[in-house]
C-alpha cells in the first residue's frame, strides 16, 4: 500500500512538472494555431495598406483598449467565415511596450489573424485618432474606415460589400 502511494505520488509530481515546463502559448504553438506579433517597418505596412492583391480589413488596436478586444472575437469569426472567399484580416497593433503587450491578448483570444506592430509614425501617416479603428481596403485604396467598436452584423454586412 505505502509503495502504491509513492508510486503515485511521484507521477502526480512527473505530470505537474512536464505541464509546468510549457507555457499555454507553447501549447498553442505546438499546435499551429498561435500567431506571432511581428514587427512591421513602414515601407511594409504601406504595402500592406495598398495591396491590389487582395481585399483587406486592417484594424488600428492596442492591448489595453477595452473596446479593441471586445471586437476581437467578432473578427475572428469573421475571418474563419471569410478567409476562403478573399478576404484578408490584419490588425496593427499600436503598443508602446512592442509586440509582446498585444501578444498576451493574441494568445489568450486564440486570433487567427495576423498582427503586426508598429510605431507611432503609422498613427500620423494613416490618420488614426481613436482606436480601434478599421480600414476596408479594395484595389489598393481605403474605400471605408469605421471608428470606434463596431458591431459583428455590421462588420460582416461592409466585408460582403467589400467582396462583391
């Protein structure tokens, strides 16, 4: 009985200590499903802001915005609902404290999307005043920015115009 206990006890501790070695992040990584917040240089965000190759919806947000990760669930499913029919989610993340302030968020809110961050020049070139703030890209051009936390029903209405 008392070596039963023992043997036991040292696999309780063995398990404790092989999940305590991975971090949740690591688990997701191991998976495929963790997206990594990238740096972005200017030239590249600008690439980005006027792809002809695709239509996009960049979304301007910041880890300590409330409203930013409210909506981040709604454009998760979004993306899943319309990443095969053309459209392309980024979000730029606006952080002082770098990429690894939206990264927690990213993780915990399982984002499919990828996010890039950036410095502040990107908050002059592309006018962003408040966040988050969404950018509905087709051809190469902003055709709409939408300003402040938007609803899932209307997001989804202005991505079916957008693909049209």
């Amino acid at each position: 009985m008392y070596k039963r206990i023992i043997t036991t006890g040292a696999l309780f501790v063995a398990v404790c200590f092989f999940f305590a070695t991975f971090s949740a992040s690591d688990i997701l990584a191991q998976g495929g499903a963790r997206i990594v917040v990238q740096k972005i240089e200017p030239k590249e965000l600008d690439k980005l802001m006027k792809s002809r190759e695709s239509r996009s919806l960049v979304v301007a947000m910041a880890s300590w915005c409330g409203p930013c990760r409210e909506e981040l669930p709604f454009l998760v499913r979004l993306h899943n609902k319309y990443k095969d029919k053309g459209l392309k989610i980024v979000g730029i993340s606006l952080d002082v404290d770098g990429p690894e302030a939206m990264q927690k968020i990213a993780d915990r809110m399982k984002v499919n999307f990828p996010i890039y961050w950036t410095r502040e020049d990107a908050v002059d070139k592309y006018e962003i005043y408040a966040i988050p703030m969404l950018y509905l890209i087709k051809n190469g051009k902003v055709v709409e920015k939408l300003v402040g936390k938007q609803s899932e029903a209307l997001l989804d209405n202005k991505i079916g115009g957008l693909l049209k």
